[in-house]
C-alpha cells in the first residue's frame, strides 16, 4: 500500500444519526468531557462492519469538519482493495472521543451494550477490527494481539472476522503497510466471494 496514492482523495463520510435512546447516554465518565457522540460513518446498511478503537478528530480548531490521519489511511486502504464506502460502516468501541484520562476498561465496557445493539440491528455479513483495542474487546480477550491473529479468519460474535493493524499504526510504521494491504485485499476478496451466493 502505497501512504500516498495520487488516485485516491479522502473524502468525509457521512455519520449515522446517534439513537434517541443512547443519545444522553451517561453509562461512564467519558459523558462528563464528551463534546459529541459518533455512533458510525459509511453505509449504515453496508455488509462490512469495521471496527475502531474510538472516533478521532473531525473538526479542527476552527471547527471545520476534515479527515483525519486514521480516516484517510483507512479510506485509502479500502479504495485499493477495490471497496466502496457503500461496502463498509465503521464504528467504535467507545462512542466518544476521550480528551484527558479516564478508566478506560469501565468506558470500553459500558460501550460495549452500544456495539451489541449495533450488531443485532445491523447483522453484518463480516466484520474487520482495526488494532489491539478492538480486536481485544469485539473478541471478548483482553490478552490478544493483532499480529497473532491477522491473515485468517475468526468466527466471533456469530460474524466471520478478519484483523487488521490500526491505521495510526500503520502510519506511524510504515513497515506495517504491505501487512495492512494484504488484510484488507483478503476482506475485499470475501465480500466479494459471498456477495455471489
């Protein structure tokens, strides 16, 4: 995978409209330095279910909405894998963007009761984790690690599942991009296996 690919512009997905009933959600402390909640972007209705830690930074200082590092690499990496936005709905073990400490197995839990109802409404055909955190928590071990797991495919949950390193990773290590690429050329692969059947 190449960072830079002068055939691919990020582009801002639009975002899932949070359900009345865990808008106020108040279930951790991360509602008391919450500015907004982000359920999910993409195609809610898509086939995949790409899973993050938590949602970064939408808005810049001024306020004006941009794709951030994580975004634009995983946009990136779906592109030349042959995927659409259409193919994929992303969302987050924790619903909020953390902005100072915070006891991070209590919020990661409590936000797991959101992911569980996104699941059941959603019924995803497969499901990608992106980096240590979600695939420890959508796994239910917080023992594993991506490099143990990638390049195979898990069942949990009931939903056939790949893993991948986070993108952040991967821009921070570049040496992790040919790895990168081959796990979403696998998922790309699948998708396009059982859309035919």
């Amino acid at each position: 995978m190449k960072l830079l690919n002068s055939a691919f512009s990020p582009s801002i997905w639009p975002e899932e409209p949070i359900p009345h009933s865990a808008a106020e959600c108040q279930k951790c402390e991360l509602h008391l330095q919450r500015t907004r909640m982000v359920w999910g972007e993409g195609n809610p209705a898509a086939p995949i279910l790409v899973l993050l830690d938590n949602p970064g930074a939408r808005e810049d200082k001024e306020g004006n909405t941009f794709v951030c590092g994580t975004r634009q690499t995983l946009q990136m990496a779906a592109f030349e894998a042959g995927l659409i936005m259409d193919d994929l709905y992303v969302t987050y073990i924790l619903k909020c963007r953390p902005i100072r400490r915070y006891h991070k197995e209590t919020a990661r839990r409590a936000c797991l009761i959101h992911l569980q109802e996104q699941l059941q409404r959603k019924n995803p055909r497969l499901a990608f984790c992106l980096g240590n955190t979600a695939v420890q928590w959508f796994f239910g071990n917080l023992e594993l690690e991506v490099k143990n797991l990638r390049g195979k495919w898990h069942n949990v949950r009931g939903i056939p599942t790949a893993v991948t390193y986070h993108p952040l990773a991967v821009r921070r290590r570049p040496n992790l991009a040919r790895q990168f690429a081959k796990d979403w050329t696998m998922l790309a692969e699948r998708y396009r296996l059982i859309s035919h059947l």
